[in-house]
C-alpha cells in the first residue's frame, strides 16, 4: 500500500511540466513545447515592433502619409505574416470575401498560430457549421479552446501557469503576447484594406494615394528670422534697458530695525542703516518671539 502510494506521487510529479489539466478540461499533452512554440510564433508581433511599420495606420491615412514601396513592403509583410489574409485581395473586394474575413479574422489567426503546435485547434463538423452561423465565432468556439491551453490570465492554468512559475519576463508572458498578436491582426486587417483600395481606385474616399512617404519638413529654429511677436518682444526689452540707464532706480530699502517685531521666519529685508536683517526667533523678557536681527 506504502509503494503504492508513492509511485503515484511519483507520477503525478512527472507529469506537472509536460501535461496539466487547464480551465477543468482534459489534459493539456506537451503543454511546455507547446507553450514555446507559440511564444517564439508571437515575438514578431510586438506592440513596438508593428508601430514602427505604421500598420495601425487605416482609412485615408495609408493614403496620405504612407507612399507606393512603402504600400508594397507592407503588404509583403502582412501576407507574409498572417498567409490566411492572401485571400483579402482586391478581387475579395469585388465579390464580398473581404468583408466577409472581417469577421473571422481573430478565428483565421488562432487557427494559424496553433496549427505548427502539438495542439493545434480542431474543429468539429457541428462546430464549423455554428462557426459560420455565429455572431461571435471567435468567443463563442475558438476562445474556449485558445483558453484551455494559454489559461485565464494571472491564473496557475496552461502556458500562464509556467510563465508564472518560470518568472518569465512581463513582455514576454503568453498572454502579454497574445493580445500583441490579436492586435497586430486587427491592425494589420484594416491596414491592409487601405493598401488595397490605393491599389484599385488610387485613392481612399477623397483622398488620394501618394507615391512618397510623407516626411514633416523640419528646420531648426535657431535659423529662423525673428517672428513679428519677437520681435516686438526685443523691441520692448531694447527700450526698457535703455530707461534704465538713463534713469536707474533708487534702492528701495527697509524701515525695519533690530530686534523690532517680524512676522515671517527666514524674511530677509535690505535697510539703509543696519544692512540685511533677518527674521529669527530670539529670546525677549523670557518671552520667545519673531524679531528682525543682523544676518
């Protein structure tokens, strides 16, 4: 009974890192690998990394600040990066397949990100019919099944159990990257119609596509000629140091005098007579008070 008892201890303990019981669903198998694989998958999509492409740029701003090899790069980049979006092309605009990825993109992305993983996500015949019958298809069928692997958030379940327990870095939390990702998604989805409508129709609405990335003209100020407001302002300071030389201002001093009464500790006063006096406490008839002394 003794052995018994310790061998299954002994087992469970082999099995904390390679398989756990996420959300009360089956086992996770090869949760670590898997884990890994999606982080390394996700590293790309950081918040900085996708800024410094402009890809949350949409609408009339891919037009406006974003020139045609830039368009071009960027549209590499997305396709490369998300392959399910090669299906969003111009013809897609035509014949509604767009607008129609506008509503799975999240379930396109998920699918992708586990599909190189040893869990990848499955879908059952019942499950793709109420996927596209769905509002929501990505809450209501993929989230449950992304959540039964990654865990809840700041839980002890799926990857976010190990990265707790591994003291894994904040940027590089499973979920901290997966929110990156799902963004990038988003933006990129957005960015990406932009880029087509430039491609088809040469312009976004009204406005129309540029072929150079705009760049803010800057010139440093110090080169600039004075505005009319500074110049008014030298002009008003030139006249002001020139009433002063020809009349300086008389001193003004203090009629205070030592040991006569203040009324703010550490006030100090210029007079005509004693110099610079201070207030301080001093001692008067047994009496501490405020007076004016000698600094």
């Amino acid at each position: 009974m003794k052995n018994s008892r310790l061998l299954s201890f002994a087992l469970l303990a082999a099995l904390s890192l390679s398989t756990l019981t996420a959300c009360g669903g089956p086992r996770v198998e090869n949760l670590e690998a898997t884990c890994e694989t999606l982080r390394n998958q996700m590293k790309p999509f950081e918040t900085i990394a996708m800024i410094e492409r402009d890809l949350y740029y949409d609408g009339d701003s891919v037009a406006m600040l974003l020139g045609t090899e830039t368009r071009a790069e960027n549209k590499r980049f997305i396709y490369q990066s998300f392959p399910f979006m090669k299906e969003y092309t111009i013809e897609g605009l035509q014949n509604g397949e767009y607008e129609k990825g506008l509503k799975n993109y999240q379930v396109q992305a998920a699918i992708q990100l586990f599909a190189s993983t040893p869990n990848p996500i499955v879908l059952t015949d019942e499950e793709k019919v109420t996927l596209e019958a769905s509002s929501d298809p990505y809450t209501e069928i993929i989230e449950p099944k992304v959540i039964r692997v990654m865990g809840e958030p700041y839980s002890d379940d799926g990857c976010d159990g190990l990265d707790r327990a591994n003291d894994v870095d904040y940027e590089l939390l499973i979920d901290e990257l997966y929110e990156d990702t799902q963004s990038a998604v988003e933006d990129s989805v957005g960015h990406l119609l932009g880029i087509l409508l430039c491609e088809r129709d040469g312009k976004i609405d009204e406005e129309k596509c540029d072929t150079e990335d705009f760049e803010m003209p800057y010139t440093d100020p110090s080169l600039l000629p004075p505005s009319p407001e500074e110049l008014e302002i030298l002009e008003e300071r030139r006249q002001d140091a020139e009433r002063e030389s020809q009349n300086p201002s008389t001193p003004s001093y203090s009629s205070a005098s030592p040991l006569q009464l203040c009324g703010s500790l550490g006030a100090v006063v210029q007079t005509e007579s004693y110099g610079e006096l201070t207030c301080k406490y001093v001692w008067v008839n047994r009496v501490r008070a405020l007076v004016w002394m000698r600094s």
